[in-house]
C-alpha cells in the first residue's frame, strides 16, 4: 500500500520568499509593462500563414501543509506538494477552411506533475473530411476510509500471551485500495457532412494496484488482493443521410474485458508455537474463539478453540466478451411528425477456465483444516432492447408524444465445481486422510503432513469431496410506453399530461446436480443426516463407514417468476408571469402491484420545481425543490423512504470587474425497514423475526440531514489584478442503527471546509502571475468511542500554488 506520510519541504517563510521571488523573476523577464493590459483569454492569437494560432500554458508549484489523519485526505482529496503543468492549451484554426491536412486542431492537458488526476485532449478536423477526437486520462484513487469495514475491536487485548506492542486497534480500512486507472479514447468520423459517413473508435481502461480485502472462514482474515481489470472495447458505425431530415446509423461494438485480480493472506507477524506463521484474523472476539495467535505457549487443548488461517489464495481469470449491434434512426421529414427509435442486440459470453481457492488454517465449528474448491465457471449474456419516439404536433398548439421502450436479457451460468475438504482437531494437529475407496474420482490432492486414519468431524462439517454442477439463470423482459399530451395555453403558460406503463416479468432458476462423499467420523451428516433413525433419499452407504449422496431424479429446476405492474400519472406545468421569470412544476405517481426487492418500493412520489428569476441583465435567482417519497408498507417489510432536497442560487455581475454567487442546498434522505440480525439475549421490547426462534426483529433506520453552502467572488480593482475568494461548506447530520456498540456514526455527523483564496496579476501582454491558497478541513466532531480515541479521521489541509500563465 502506498506511504500516507505527508512532509512539509517549504515552510511559510520559504514559502513568501519563493513567492516574491517569482514575482521579481517574471517581471525582469517580461520586460516593461503597457499602459493596459487585456486578460489572457482575450488573446486574439498570432496569425501564421493559413492558421490563427491561440497558445496558453500554465506552470506552477504547490506546497502541502497537512495534518491529522492523512489516509483520511488522501481518500477526499489527494493533492501533493512538488511542481505541476496545471495547464497547456494550443488551438490552431484555419482562416479559411483551406488548411493542407487539417482546419481545425485543439489540444489541452492539465494535472501533470504529480497530481492524482490528470488529463489530454486532442480534437483535429478537416471540413467535409473527417474529424478526430482522442483523450487520455489517469485517475489515481486512494482509498482508506478507517471505518470501511473495521470490526472496531476494543481496545484492550481480549487473550493473554500477546506479542510486545500488539494493539487489536485497525487503523487502516481492510479494504483500502490504491489503484490507478487510465483510461484512452479515441474516435474519428470520416465524410461527417456527407450522405454518407463513418465512424471508428477504441477505448481502453485498465485499472490496477494494491488493495486490500477480507474473506470470513472462522475468522475474518485480512487478504492482500492484487488488482487489474483491463476493458478494450472497439467501435465501428455508419450513418445514411439519403432523405431530407433524417438520419439513419448502424452501429457495431466489440467490448472485452480481462480480470486478473488474484488474492492471498500474507499472514500478521504470529507464528504458532512450533513457529509456523499464522493469521489470526482482524476481528477479535473471545467467545467465538477468536484471536488465536501471539507466541503460541497453549495446549493443543486451547488451540483447539481457535480460529486462524496458516494460508489463502484465490486465483481466476475473467474473461468476457460483448458484441453488440444497433440500428438507429431519427426524423422530422414528415411536416407534424417527428420520429425516433433504436434497436440494439448483445450475445456476451464469460468464461472463467481456471478458478480455484485454497485455504489451510481451523475453523473451529466444522473441525475444517484444508479446503480446495476449483473448477470452470461459463456464463452467457443476451440481451436486446428498442427504443421508439413519436411527437405529433396537431393544430392549436397542441403536441401528442408517445415513447417506447422494450429490454430482454437472460443470463444463464454455469460452475462445475469440485471441493475437498479436510479435518483435524487443532492447528497443531496435521489432518487425517481416510484411505478407503469411495465412489468419487481422486480430484484432491492430501495436504502437507496429512496422516492416513480417521478425521475428526463435527456436525457441522461439510462433506469430505463433492463434485457439484450448479446451472443459474436470471432473465428479465421489460416493456414501458408512456404517452403524453402537451398544450401550450399562451405564451406564458403550458401544460403536459400524462400515463407511463409499465411491465417487468423477472424469472430466477436454480439447478442443482450434487455428488457428496462424506467419510467418518460421524458420517451421517449434512445431506446424508439420519431423519428417524432412516438414510434420506439419495445416500446410500458405502461399507467402509463412508456415504455417498448423490441427488435424487428426477431433477428439477427451482424457478421463481415476479410479475410487476406499475402505472404512473404524470403531470405538468410551467408559466411565464413576466418575460424575466420561468416557473414550472412537474409530478410523477406510481403505483405497482409488486416489488423484487425489499427496498423496492410499492408507490413513489416525485413532486419537482423550477424557477429562475432575472430581474436585471445581470441579477439571476434560481430556486429548485425535490420531493420523492417512496414506500413498501407491507407486512414484515415497513418500508418507507424519502428523498427532499431544496436549493436556491444568486448570480450577479453588475460589470467585468466584479461577479459573485451564492448558492444553498438543503438535502434531507430518510429510510426505515424491518430487519432480522443473530442475538443471544433478546433485546427488551424487540420481537424475534417470523419463522425464527433465533433471528432478532428490529426496525432499521437510517436519517441524514446534509447542508450545502458556497460562494464565488471576483474582483478587479485594475485591469491587470484580479481577486477571487470563495467557499464550499458541508455540514451532515444523521443517525443510522449501529449494532454495534462502539461504531461511530462517521461521515453522517462531519463537517467539511474548503474555502479558497487567489491573486491573478498581469504584469505585461501574455504573461500573468497566480498565487492561491485553499484549505480543505475535515472533522467528524467528538465522540467518546474507542474508535475515535485511537482512529481520528479528521484533517486538515492548507494548499499554497504559485504559477506563472503564458498566453497569446
């Protein structure tokens, strides 16, 4: 993972001396000022031969002075200190559509330097020949959020025999990652103003670096997970303009994608006490026989408790590929009629040909010491969709409009998987083989030290080898058409009503083909349990002690199908009291008759407003409020949900050397639903969940509240200064249920700061100084949890750029 510490190089006073130095620098270099100067993107360019020509290029330095928590700022923001090419622009253009190989060429980057995200552009056309886009941009993402899955241990150690200096405190989210994206486009048009053109493009994005992740079996190992996926995806198209006003385009896509993205336990600096190395997992709980680590002075008794992983490894390449083919069209050659539509088609196949997972370690409730699962896993996408567009405009201001849209996929997949498992009482104890024929292949390999004899099993102890064919399928057919009806009244006021339909048929199969070999000791478990002193259907015994299950025929598929209704009323309005005034209201209610999901919701509501106002050429208020209320009120669900924001906005500038903006929003989420959690004492006043005796009812909610301010000022007091100030303040207030007790309430209570500050100066034609400040402060405020005492994840940043811009 990458190294979070931050260094101060510049302290504030180098800082000023580095400033005014630049600022002598640029003066002595750029000789006498004029009289008056123009800002830089006034620059009309120098004319070369057939080419305008526009240049413009910003270098700059920034010094970084962070402190508090930097995993933390790396996460939100990620801005380092060192020099930067902030900005590079060159745009040349032909004077008169004649150039040799190009008219028009426009190239832009920033970023460079050392910045997390940095990006270029290049667009180059020849009028009536072709145009070419292309861009390149790299995202370097940091994510380590402490709170992202952490077990938030307590703080004192819960088992004796502790190394020196172990702390059960995780300081780090188990699963950050610090993987960099790149991403490439690059597209060109050919004959773009004839009847005939075409179009080909690529892209690639490759993401990949270290992350980490977890993987729970006994206890909850932190994995180092070794990222890449890679998405080449190919373009090719063709659009007819043979009719007058209308367009007709084909279109081919060819996407790829590569995952190899490989995972394993790179222990925690334990060792058992005959020195083998062993993790024992990030969450610590005593009861559950968790840690089981430290210098390992314990009994073969005491280990037997425990919970720890000696190895892990998970490995499989990805492989899918997605061709898809459309048809697109679009029309006003008809006189009232207006026509669109789009029909497009994927068959993508995904195989995966050599996945498998190792594990050696104890889990202490099945005895389990050794498990390997492999096998190839294929999969199949096909999916179509069409989309269609009809606006008849009818006499007397009035417009009918109806819209169309139909998808189908299905996804069927297969894993034809093959697990061994082996058994010993205790992480000192190697696992016993049972060397006796069965009915199975030999697909397992003994483990290191393994011994021939009987294994030690428990209840729960899984089968001993399976062979399993496991055939799923997912399939989804969609049809929505609404249609609307829009009258304009006058010229200031309108109207649209409206109906949506729609319909989803969600079909969900399962299919499985089960071969289970299960060896003494205790033998009659899992699927070949006794029930009534009887052998169910599809054991049988083998005469060594062993069983085999094989699932009874005939087989069939376990299908369940959704069918779900919604129809919605749609309505709206806008009016124009004055000529400098817009308001406008639309509403949308929906009501279905089912929900796939528990958090799906029955009925909504969406309830929108609009309104700018400009009473002056250069005064604008514009105001918005969103409403959308959601909920599936039925029994063993209570769902309800909300979703309110409010926003208002000021602009105003009254000349060129003055401008500001502020602006407010208010969002308010809301959500609660019935949830069913493992309790071993019943909270008072809660009710165990329906069919359970152990499952907890609880209602879960979730409330946050989250303000949002800003403002933007700029000033010229001369033609040659410029002076900017401006904020953006964000203030969440929320709670959610936390079954934990020591889990805090993170990013629903923080504040976030980060106002700026700048100068721009002019000190002659095309060259212009900058120096910025800008702050980014975060704080989750108090709180008197563990975690917080030893985790804060506040910080605070503050951010000085000194650049010099060239333009003409």
């Amino acid at each position: 993972m990458r190294n979070v510490t931050k260094t101060n190089l510049l302290k504030p006073a180098a800082f000023r001396l580095l400033l005014a130095f630049c600022c002598v620098a640029m003066t002595a270099l750029a000789g006498a000022p004029p009289a008056f100067g123009q800002q830089d993107q006034e620059q009309p360019g120098i004319t070369y031969g057939n080419y305008n020509i526009k240049q413009s290029m910003e270098l700059g330095y920034r010094v970084s002075d962070v402190a508090g928590n930097t995993q933390t700022y790396d996460t939100f923001v990620n801005l380092n200190q060192g020099p930067r090419l902030l900005d590079f622009t060159t745009e040349m253009t032909s004077l008169n559509h004649q150039g040799l190989f190009f008219d028009r060429l426009y190239f832009s980057s920033f970023g460079y330097g050392g910045d997390p995200n940095n990006a270029s552009r290049l667009r180059i056309s020849k009028d009536k020949w072709y145009n070419f886009n292309s861009s390149f941009r790299r995202d370097v993402n940091a994510w380590d959020y402490s709170l992202l899955a952490n077990p938030l241990n307590p703080t004192a150690p819960t088992f004796t025999n502790a190394p020196a200096g172990f702390t059960p405190i995780i300081n780090v989210s188990p699963h950050a990652l610090d993987t960099v994206r790149r991403s490439s486009d690059f597209d060109l048009a050919i004959l773009p103003q004839s009847r005939v053109s075409f179009r080909l493009g690529y892209s690639q994005n490759i993401s990949e670096g270290p992350s980490l992740t977890t993987y729970h079996q006994g206890t909850e190992a932190l994995l180092f997970q070794d990222w890449k996926t890679t998405v080449n995806a190919y373009r090719m198209g063709v659009d007819l303009k043979l009719l007058p006003r209308t367009n007709i385009s084909y279109d081919q896509f060819l996407s790829y994608y590569k995952g190899d993205t490989g995972i394993q336990d790179k222990n925690q600096g334990f060792s058992l006490s005959n020195g083998t190395p062993v993790d024992i997992g990030i969450a610590l709980n005593a009861g559950a026989g968790q840690p089981c680590g430290g210098t390992f002075t314990a009994t073969a008794a005491v280990n037997a408790t425990c919970n720890a992983f000696l190895s892990y490894s998970q490995n499989g390449r990805v492989r899918t590929s997605s061709p898809t083919e459309q048809i697109s069209f679009q029309s006003d050659y008809f006189k009232r009629l207006d026509l669109s539509g789009r029909v497009s088609y994927t068959g993508g196949n995904m195989i995966v040909s050599n996945g498998n997972a190792q594990f050696a370690g104890r889990e202490s409730r099945s005895n389990l010491s050794n498990a390997s699962l492999f096998g190839p896993i294929s999969g199949r996408r096909v999916a179509a969709t069409a989309d269609a567009g009809a606006t008849l405009h009818l006499a007397g201001n009035w417009s009918l409009i109806d819209t169309f849209h139909f998808s189908n996929f299905h996804d069927p997949s297969v894993f034809n998987a093959s697990s061994c498992e082996f058994f010993s009482p205790n992480l000192l104890t190697p696992a016993n083989v049972f060397g006796t024929a069965n009915s199975l292949p030999v697909i397992c390999t003994s483990p290191a030290g393994a011994l021939t004899g009987t294994p030690t099993h428990s209840t729960s102890s899984a089968a001993d080898l399976s062979l399993s064919l496991s055939s799923l399928f997912l399939k989804q057919d969609e049809k929505t058409n609404l249609v609307e009806a829009e009258y304009q009244i006058s010229q200031k006021l309108g109207a649209r009503l409206g109906y949506r339909f729609r319909h989803r048929s969600i079909v969900n199969s399962n299919f499985e083909q089960t071969e289970e070999v299960f060896f003494p000791s205790n033998a009659n478990r899992g699927d070949c349990a006794l029930a009534s002193g009887l052998l169910p259907t599809g054991c049988v015994s083998n005469g060594d002690g062993s069983f085999t299950f094989t699932t009874p025929g005939p087989i069939t598929p376990n299908v369940t199908q959704i069918a779900i209704n919604e129809h919605s009323g749609v309505f709206g309005i806008w009016a124009k009291p004055l000529a400098n005034w817009r308001i406008s209201f639309d509403t949308e209610i929906m009501s279905a008759d089912n929900a796939y999901t528990r958090i799906s919701p029955r009925q909504t509501q969406d309830y929108r407003i609009r309104s700018t106002y400009q009473p002056m050429n250069w005064l604008n208020f514009s105001g918005s409020i969103n409403i959308w209320e959601g909920r599936d009120n039925v029994a063993e669900v209570n769902n309800l949900q909300h979703n309110r924001a409010y926003g208002l906005s000021v602009s105003l500038e009254p000349n060129s050397k003055f401008s500001l903006e502020v602006g407010y929003d208010y969002n308010d989420v809301y959500s609660q639903i019935l949830i069913c959690y493992t309790s071993t004492t019943e909270p008072a006043g809660l009710a165990k969940c329906p069919g359970s005796t152990v499952l907890v009812q609880q209602l879960s909610t979730y409330v946050n509240l989250s303000h949002f301010g800003y403002f933007n000022a700029s000033i010229m007091p001369t033609k040659r200064l410029t002076a900017r100030l401006g904020a953006n303040i964000t203030a969440n207030n929320g709670s959610a249920i936390l079954l934990d007790p020591t889990a805090p309430p993170g990013t629903l209570n923080s504040r976030y700061y980060q106002p700026f500050a700048g100068l721009e100066y002019q000190f002659v034609k095309r060259w212009t100084g900058k120096a910025y400040w800008g702050y980014y402060g975060y704080n989750e405020g108090l709180t008197a949890v563990p975690q917080d005492i030893n985790v804060p994840r506040n910080f605070r940043g503050n951010l000085e750029t000194l650049s010099v811009r060239y333009a003409f």
